[in-house]
C-alpha cells in the first residue's frame, strides 16, 4: 500500500469512527455502555457512565442524566454554575426514573427524557452556547408545567425583590414571603413582570449572562397578563424558571402538549440575542428532529387585523386569542389598532380586545394551516368608560394602578415598610381622590374605607347605578356598600382563583363589574351635604390580616 493510500485510509477510518460513535442519526439508549468521542474543542456528546456529556463547539458544555433526564452540569468557560443543595436542574421537581435516549442529526445533538405523561427534549446547536427545550405533558397528574435551572450561590450579584437571605430574613407567610430588618420584603412570587413584558429573564455578572429566552406560551395558561415566579436568589443557590402552568392566581384551564422551545442561554454578559425569542426564533432545523406534538411553520397559520375603532388613546390595546388547546397575543399598534399574530395552530379561537388588562370586545376567528385570516376594522363595543357618569374613580382598565400601593404590589407584600398605609377615606373632586383611595380592601386590614361626594338636587332626585369593578378576590371578598343609611343587598362572590394572590405580587384574577341599584331614596336631599359611600369586605370565609378576605379594585363610578 503506498503513503497516499495508508493515509487515506487512515483518514476513512476516523471518519468512520466518528459518525459510529457519535451517533449520527441514532438513538443511545441509557445504560447501553455505548460511548462517543469528541474532544473538548468539537461539537459532539460522550458518556460519563451518570450522564450523557454534550459539547457545544462553542464555550458551553453541560450534562443529560441517563436515569432521570436532569441537567446535572452547566460549564461554562471553565466554570461550573449548575447545582445546589445536592439538587439539579429539572422539569417540575424532577421526573425521577425515566428512559433517557439521545441522538444527533448533523449540527444538532437531541436528548429525549420520558417519564409518564411527560417527555423533555433538550436540544444543542453546533457553535452555539444554548441548551433548547421542550416539555411535552399530556395529563394533569403532574400539579405544575415549570423547569427550573438550579444555579450554585454567588453565581450571579441579585439585590432585586425576588432576592432573600435564609440567614437573617424572617419568613412572615406561607414560607416563601421574607421580611428584611429594613422592612422591605422579598420572595421568589416578587419578580414584577407579566408574560409580556419580557422575552426573557436571567442574571448576569456584567461578563456573564445566564438567561432563560421564554417559549411562546401557547400550551400555557392564564394569558398575556399573567404573573408567575420567574427566578430567586438566595443564600443557598439561585433559579430560573420557564413557567408553563402554574396553579397559583390561576384563572384558566391547564392546557396539555407540547411547549416550546425555550432556550437557557450564556451570553457575555449582555443580554440573549433577539433572534432566541419567541416568534423570531428560526425553528426550521426542528422540523426534521421527530419531536412528539412538534408543529413547524408550514402547519401553522396567521391573524392580521387592519385596525381598531374607538380605543382610548389613554391606554394600550392587546389582542388576544385563546381555545381549549392553545392561547396567543399581539400588541396592537397605537393610533390605528392594528396587529398580526403569527405561528398559530389551526382552530377556532376566541378573539379578545383589552384596554390595558380589561376585555372590551369578543369575537370568534378561525385560523387555518398555511394561510393568513384577514379581518376588517374592529369597532370597540364593551368599554365601560363610555357611559356617562356622575363621579369616577380610577379608570376603567382591569388593573387597580391608579389607586394607591397598586404598582409596589407587583413585587412586594402589602406589609412592606414601603407601602402607604391601607386606611384612608376620600372625597371626590379633590384632585388626589384616587391616588388615595386603596388598591386592595381586606376584612382584617382596612374594612370600611369611607367615600364622599356631592349630587346637586336633579342628581339627588333620581336613583342611580353605582359601579364596582374588581381585578381579583382572595377568599371570597367582595364589597358590600352602604350609601348614608341605605344598605346593600350582599353581592354574589365573583370567580376567582382559590390560591393566594394579593400576597403574591398579582392582582390578576377574572376582572368583574358588580353593580348596586341605589334608590332615590338614599341621597342626601340637602345638597349642600357629603353623600358617604361605605365599603366593606363580606365573605362567608374567614382569615386575619392580609390573608382576611379581600378583593383588588378596578374601577369605581356613579352612573348619571
């Protein structure tokens, strides 16, 4: 054999041992003993014995266990950031034993872990320092859809509100509130953010960047104004977290499928590209993988609407669409209302139009595979803010965010040292009436905040409306009212979510208008004289303090 052929055949060889123990296109089970060979510079997998060892090609090499599918090791440049407390990196809390296969497919590596009703994928691109993932769950025998990352402390520098420390702080509820000796308030519940208002979320060094780049939701529940943990630090570790379904303050059905992707991606120290989010993503090399219940762009359809009539220019509009199977959102274009909504699975959905977080027009849309539904101008028919009133308090947009301690409440207890005090009567027409008047209302905190008000004699010589809207109700709350010496019937309990949620950094529930029919009469007949509007919480449940029954305020006016 000649030196040219020796060394081409030497070169064959390697190829060929490469593609064989590599894996190109073929499953490795768990336990098969089977080993790849990649060096620590090239793109490809090995098999420790615990667990399937995947490098990037990039600065990124982590760890698939072969008996529960956990992440068990995030290196980057060098350095160890996954773990602690002896715990890893995990959908829900950890699946435990489960069937663990991975294949790779030309610059894509694929990890398959199953166990039940729930599969995870982990996914790794050649030269890329990202981990993509899927989470597939077909039944509710799990209670939460989450993965958590499961970082080892001091990692990352986090003084945020979603920061605590075991050592000192003092636990005040449930074991997950903490108060701070300078009497601010901490939990894993206080991040401040709605799904969307971010892509994604993470921490960084300011030389390094950690993030999770959310999915698109679609499998998930509660809708574009939902509020969940989204990660923590403490003296201990610090997580982060891609919600999926979560039962607390929820108010919609869980949805089953599958999720994603969402990405856990290192940066230098910047945040993730914005070609990871969720409809920038190009998820056309996921196509061929075989992900069970994968969709890709040919099998997904589009809502593109021209505009949007009678919006107040005062507030954002989204446009929402949500079935039995999945939800989706776009923001609407100021001015003229117009919005599209891409990469839809085919169905028939229900249309909603919020100003702000309230729903104000409803309409059923269909969307079908390959194609774009077109809809003409929507005209806006069910904002409360156009009826005519005699007084209003705050403004008709299904948060409380005029009123008052309304935007600490996002990321803080309503104990905080920061928050104004919860009592306080108000009087209309003093130019600070709302700004005063209590986001939230509680039986054991501050039961029967006083309102007053004049009517002049025609006013006075009629009955009138009086409107109530609340965002949420913790424990059955709702107000009850009293106008001078007249007392109204006690109303019906509005469906809420039955976990915590004013503790919890939301005031997110199902927003509900209750409405009270005020004799002529009730009014004072001198006008000259306040009317005194009374609030008070009723429940047939009980509790004390800021976990007594309580209801979060939308909106309060009398009709003229």
């Amino acid at each position: 054999m000649s030196t040219h052929q020796r060394k081409l055949s030497r070169r064959r060889l390697l190829a060929a041992s490469a593609v064989g123990v590599a894996g190109t296109g073929a499953a490795v089970a768990a336990g098969s003993g089977l080993l790849s060979s990649a060096s620590a510079a090239t793109f490809g997998h090995t098999d420790d014995g615990s667990n399937f060892v995947i490098n990037t090609g990039a600065s990124l090499v982590f760890k698939i266990s072969k008996k529960t599918g956990d992440l068990t090791s995030l290196v980057y440049r060098g350095k160890e950031y996954e773990g602690y407390g002896g715990r890893h990196s995990h959908v829900e809390s950890g699946l435990g034993a489960s069937t663990v296969t991975i294949t790779r497919s030309g610059s894509t590596i694929l990890v398959k872990a199953a166990h039940g009703p729930i599969t995870q994928w982990y996914a790794a691109r050649s030269g890329q320092n990202n981990v993509y993932m899927w989470t597939n769950k077909a039944d509710a025998s799990f209670t939460a859809t989450r993965f958590i990352v499961r970082l080892k402390p001091g990692m990352f520098p986090n003084e945020g509100s979603d920061s605590w420390i075991e050592a000192s702080d003092k636990i005040i509820e449930a074991g997950d509130v903490w108060r701070r000796a300078d009497g601010t308030t901490h939990s894993k519940h206080y991040s401040g953010k709605r799904v969307i208002d971010y892509d994604h979320i993470g921490f960084t060094t300011g030389s390094v960047g950690l993030w999770i780049v959310r999915s698109n939701h679609e499998k998930a529940s509660g809708g574009p104004f939902y509020r969940s943990l989204l990660r923590h630090s403490n003296d201990k570790g610090a997580g982060l977290y891609e919600i999926l379904h979560y039962n607390q303050a929820q108010t919609e059905k869980e949805r089953f499928g599958l999720q994603g992707p969402y990405v856990l991606a290192f940066t230098d120290g910047g945040a993730p590209a914005p070609s990871l989010a969720a409809g920038h993503l190009d998820t056309s090399w996921v196509d061929g993988l075989g992900i069970t219940g994968w969709v890709g762009a040919a099998g997904r359809g589009k809502v593109a609407g021209v505009g949007i009539k009678g919006m107040d220019a005062k507030h954002p509009y989204t446009v929402g669409f949500a079935n039995a199977d999945a939800q989706y959102w776009a923001k609407a274009a100021s001015g003229t209302g117009a919005f599209s909504c891409k990469g839809m699975l085919p169905g028939t959905y229900t249309l909603t139009v919020y100003k702000g977080e309230l729903a104000v027009h409803t309409a059923p849309v269909t969307v079908k595979a390959g194609g774009t539904t077109t809809l003409h101008s929507i005209t806006v028919t069910g904002d409360p803010s156009t009826a005519r009133t005699i007084w209003r308090l705050g403004d008709w947009d299904g948060t409380p965010g005029e009123f008052k301690n309304a935007k600490l409440m996002t990321y803080a207890h309503p104990s905080d040292a920061r928050a104004a005090k919860w009592t306080g009567n108000v009087t209309i027409g003093d130019g600070s009436s709302a700004a005063s008047f209590p986001a939230y209302m509680w039986s054991g905190v501050n039961d029967g905040i006083l309102v007053h008000f004049r009517l002049t004699a025609a006013q006075a010589a009629a009955a009138h409306t009086l409107r109530i809207g609340v965002t949420d109700a913790f424990s059955g709350g709702r107000p009850r009212v009293t106008v001078n010496d007249w007392v109204s019937p006690v109303p019906t309990a509005t469906a809420q979510p039955s976990t915590r949620s004013l503790t919890t950094g939301s005031y997110r529930g199902n927003n509900r208008t209750i409405t009270y029919s005020v004799p002529r009469s009730a009014w004072k007949t001198d006008v000259s004289q306040y009317n005194v509007l009374k609030i008070n919480i009723v429940s047939g449940s009980s509790g004390t303090a800021f976990l007594s029954p309580g209801t979060s305020f939308d909106c309060l006016d009398l009709l003229a």
